[in-house]
C-alpha cells in the first residue's frame, strides 16, 4: 500500500464517520430540550456523554494498541448505532433524565473507540509506507475533508427535522452508521501495526498504561499540552452546542430547525477553512506551541463577543471566526502530539489526551449549562471565554520546558567524550 492511499483511506473514514454523526450536532440540544430536559439537565446529559468518553478512553486505547485499531473502530460504529437508536426512544418516550445520562455514557463509549484508533491508524500507515510529508499537511486533508461531511450532515440534518421532527435525523445517523460500518470492514486494514500476543490481560493493560504515561504526562514535551486540554476541550463543547439554542433565541423562532442545523454547519465551513489553512500556517509559524498560545488567545476573544451582541447575524459571523481559529489550530495540536508519541503507545496515549478534555468537559458543560439557566447565554458565553483563556499559562510552561530540553540537548553535544 502507498501512502497516498493510506491517506485516501484516512479521509474515506472520516468523511463517512463525521457524515453519519454529524446529522444531529445541529439541531441535538433542542432534541434533549424538546424531550423535556431543562437547558441544565441538556447539558448535564452532554456531561455524561463526556463522563462516558472519561471512563472508556484508556480501556478502548488499550484495544487499538492490543487488539488492532481496525477492530477499535468497527467496535466504535456498533456502539453508536445501538445509542444512537436507543436515544431516540427516549425521546419517544419522554424518559426520566437518568435514562438519559446513562445513553449518554453509552454514546461516549462508542466515541472512545475512535479517537485514538483512528490517528493511531493514519500515522502507523504513512510511517510504515514511507511518506515524505509532514503530519501537519496530513491531519489538515483530514480536517477539511471532515468539515465538508460536517457541514453536509449538520445542515441535512436540520433541513429534515425542519420538514419531518426532530427524530428522523437520528434514524438518517444510525442508517449511516451502517453504511460506515460496511466500509471501514473493507477498506480499513492495520497497516504498520503487530497486534501483540496476549498471555494476561491484566498485565497487558498495566504495561500499557504505565509506558502511555510516562510518554504522556510524565513526558515533559506533551505534559503541559494535555494538561491545557481540560479547558480548551470544555468550552469548545459547550459554545458549540449552546449556539443551537442561543443563535435561534437572537433569530426569534425558536422552531427553526434548519437554522440550528446551519449553525453547526457554519462550523464545519470554519473547520473546512481552517485545516485548509493549516499547511501555510505551519509555513509562516514553525513554532507550533507559540500558533496555539495565539490561536486561543485569539479564540477566546471571539467567544467573548459571542456573548456581547445581540445581533443573530453579528452572533452567527463571530461563531465561523471562532470555529477557524479552533480548527487552524487542530492539526498543529495533533502533529505536534504525534511527534513526542512511540508507536506502541500512540492510540494509548492519543486516548490519555481525549480523556482529559473529556474530563474537563464533565465538570464545565453542566456548569455553563446552569449558568445559562441561571443568567442567560450570554453571560455563560462570557464565562466560556475565562475558561479557554485558563489554558494559556500551561501553554506557556510547554514552551519553557521546550528550552529547557533544547538546552539540556545542547549540553549534552558538547560534554567532552
């Protein structure tokens, strides 16, 4: 296999999967509200899908660095589809919100199987075929491909619960699914990978988890990026999701659906921009940490304004500036991790990265969630921007532990033989 096509297969499973998924990203917080929840309780529920995703992220990693991230990914599609259909009873049936929280955990399960499978797969198979370009170029063809599924699912989705209800997107993502199922079976095959022969589980797990963490968080170059991730993940989740409801609130029709939809499909043209951009990005800034310090910096202004206007278009302008700086800065984030990661523990640790913003996720969806409850989404958007800007000191740390080591290398060289 070349790696063009490693690369074309890459893109194939990203398009099919963030298709089938993002069918209900726009319109997924009126559903939990439409179902009866509260805006708190909406995303209470969002903070169990992101519990879910905390608990299931180093024992699905362990999967994909043991077993093969083919069959991770494939466990993945099963998961969701199953959740994806068992969410749409509750809300046929106007389910008590524990139902909802534990469907919600379901649904983090099924997403823990293919982050980090999924990057794992890509950069096991561009090594393992010889490609000459940079991690960057890869992960932003992703991205931009991503966003194009992203925004044809989002705006589909709103479109058909505007003319059918709001549950027949949910049955479009699970008939999807299946249909994403059918293809990673075939054209999804490990490539650069061994599974390992497994004598005890147990002990597998725990010499897994032990080397992920010291290439993870007792890895000084990867440390402070993880550790930034609780905060930049958490408010990237709740100022996507609270658009839906916030953006039709300024529009004054809380029923417009195909509005929510393209919301999130605004979004996935940002993301599309974005990771379109990230290859001259990468040109113009070879420091990756110093791209992120700005790109948050930056993005953390805009969502600040999200919360200040009162203009649906001023609102909906502001949300494509934030969702480009968030998505030009994706791929620096993700190559800049893969380059400090062994391949023996790269979905492990890749899964040890997902589990801290998920973490932070927990604890800030419901948070803001009442917060809005309380005062309104624009203040809770005000307070979104406090959060994201708290990931900036470890940023900062992350470069000075750079110099660090850069110093200590140098020393190294010139220490007499």
């Amino acid at each position: 296999m070349t790696p063009e096509r490693v690369l074309r297969t890459y893109i194939t499973l990203v398009v099919v999967s963030t298709g089938a998924s993002s069918m209900i990203w726009g319109i997924n917080t009126l559903f939990l509200l439409d179902a009866g929840l509260s805006i708190g309780q909406a995303f209470a529920a969002n903070a169990f899908f992101t519990a879910g995703m905390v608990l299931f992220e180093i024992p699905t990693g362990v999967v994909a660095d043991t077993v093969g991230r083919r069959t991770s990914y494939l466990l993945g599609t099963v998961t969701l589809i199953a959740s994806t259909l068992l969410y749409l009873l509750l809300w046929q049936t106007h389910a008590p919100f524990m139902a909802w929280a534990v469907v919600s955990a379901l649904l983090g399960l099924g997403f823990t199987f293919f982050s980090g499978a999924t990057d794992a797969w890509l950069v096991d198979g561009l090594h393992a075929t010889g490609y000459r370009g940079s991690l960057d170029e890869a992960f932003a063809k992703g991205q931009v491909a991503g966003g194009i599924a992203m925004m044809a699912g989002s705006i589909g989705g709103g479109l058909l619960a505007q003319v059918t209800n709001l549950g027949v997107p949910y049955v479009a993502r699970a008939v999807l699914l299946v249909i994403t199922f059918a293809v990673a079976w075939r054209a999804m095959h490990d490539i650069g990978f061994t599974p390992k022969p497994r004598v005890s589980v147990r002990a597998e797990m725990g010499g897994i988890l032990r080397a992920s963490l010291r290439h993870g968080l007792l890895n000084p170059p990867v440390r402070w990026l993880m550790l930034a991730g609780p905060f930049t993940a958490g408010a990237s989740v709740y100022g996507f999701y609270a658009a839906q409801p916030y953006l039709l609130q300024l529009y004054g029709h809380a029923d417009s659906y195909a509005i929510a939809g393209l919301s999130a499909g605004i979004v996935a043209g940002a993301q599309i921009a974005g990771g379109a951009s990230a290859s001259y990005i990468a040109r113009i800034f070879r420091d990756r940490i110093l791209t992120l310090v700005v790109a948050i910096a930056t993005s953390g202004a805009v969502i600040a304004l999200i919360g200040l206007v009162t203009s649906f278009w001023a609102a909906l302008g502001l949300l494509m500036v934030w969702g480009t700086m968030f998505a030009a800065m994706s791929p620096v984030r993700q190559a800049y991790l893969n380059s400090h990661i062994p391949s023996a523990q790269r979905a492990t640790v890749l899964s040890s990265d997902n589990l801290l913003g998920s973490a932070g996720g927990v604890v800030i969806q419901p948070a803001l969630g009442r917060a809005a409850d309380v005062w309104g989404y624009g203040p809770a958007y005000l307070l979104t921007a406090v959060i994201q800007l708290c990931a900036l000191p470890f940023l900062g740390l992350a470069r000075r532990e750079r110099a660090a080591s850069a110093v200590r290398e140098n020393e190294k060289l010139t220490v007499p033989a």
